[in-house]
C-alpha cells in the first residue's frame, strides 16, 4: 500500500518505530494464548478502509502462523475516530462480545463497509447483524441501543491519542510500532525479532 493512499486516511508515518503502549486495566477481545511471548495490540476504526484491508489480507497469515501455533497474542482497541457510526460499530462488537461473538461481529463488520457514516452501520443495521450471527437479539439490542460499551470505546481512543495515533490501523508488537496496513514480511519480521527476543 503506497504513502498516498495511507496518508488519504490521515496516517501520517507508514513506518516502524519503537513505542511502548501503555497497559490496559480491563479484559480485552483478543485471538491467542494469555502465555504468547509476543503481544500485538491492534488499534482499528470498522469504516477505516485499511483496517478492513488489513483484517481480511494480513490478520488470517499471522493467525494461521503465530496466533494458532502460540507464539502471537492479538489484542483490540477500538479508535473509534471516524464520526458516530465507528463508535456506534465499536459498542456493538463489544456487546457480540457479551455472548462469545466479537471476532465473528468484527469480521461482518469490515465485510459490511459502505463508505463512512452513510447508515452502513446505523443502530438498526448493527442489530440485523447480530439477528445474522444468531445472536440473543433482546440482549443484544439493549446493549446497543444504551450504548453500554461506549465509555469504554472512548477511553481507547483517549489511550491511543496519548499513544500519538493519528489514523488507522495501528499497532505495536511487543512495544515495537507499526503504522498503517505494511505488507504481511514488515509484521513477519516484526514478530520473528520480537521471538527472537525473549
């Protein structure tokens, strides 16, 4: 993916530098073993089009290779920077979660993108997801429609601002950070120096 193209998203570095992220003081959505030696902490937006990019493309290589083999940890934050819809996505993943399904809410929802806060992801659309993914719709719908999760979206995106995030996605790997959706060898080496590490 060229630098135009990131930068029309307002991610300004494409690049790797070495940042720690700061600890989160609460369960997570996250792919892998507790006990992987190396930790990705991802932070995504659902209408960021490079984000879908990378869910679709980069995550099933590194899953298939690191996560299910236990050697990877993948851990999500919502940067929920995109307008209402984003945030609105965010809260309701998280309420999928309540019933075991946030990765499977998450993937329909980067396979659901139509451009940002066009009703994509409207409250009503996100509930007829839920109903797609069969689950509890009584429970589900209450926890979107009281936003249940929203503090928690934003106290990821006021993380990630500490963080110095400016777009999507991002990520560190074991502190090491990584901007935008860099081809699968820029993460490959990423991890393999992190293994190297331990």
């Amino acid at each position: 993916m060229g630098l135009a193209g990131l930068a029309a998203v307002a991610i300004v570095v494409a690049g790797v530098r070495a940042v720690s992220a700061q600890p989160v003081h609460a369960p997570r959505p996250a792919l892998g073993a507790a006990s992987a030696p190396v930790t990705i902490v991802e932070y995504a937006d659902y209408q960021c089009p490079f984000c879908a990019t990378w869910a679709k493309t980069i995550e099933p290589q590194i899953k298939q290779t690191y996560i299910d083999t236990g050697k990877v940890r993948l851990e999500w934050h919502d940067m929920a920077w995109m307008g209402d819809e984003s945030r609105d996505a965010a809260n309701a993943a998280r309420c999928a979660g309540d019933q075991g399904q946030f990765w499977a809410y998450h993937d329909l929802l980067f396979a659901s993108q139509a451009g940002q806060n066009t009703g994509a992801f409207s409250k009503e659309r996100l509930k007829a997801f839920g109903r797609q993914l069969g689950l509890n719709t009584a429970a589900f719908d209450a926890c979107v429609d009281s936003d249940r999760y929203g503090d928690a979206v934003q106290a990821d995106f006021a993380e990630a601002t500490r963080l110095g995030i400016t777009g999507t996605p991002a990520f560190f790997i074991n502190g090491q950070r990584i901007d935008g959706a860099q081809p699968y060898a820029t993460f490959q080496a990423a991890i393999q120096a992190a293994l190297a590490g331990q």
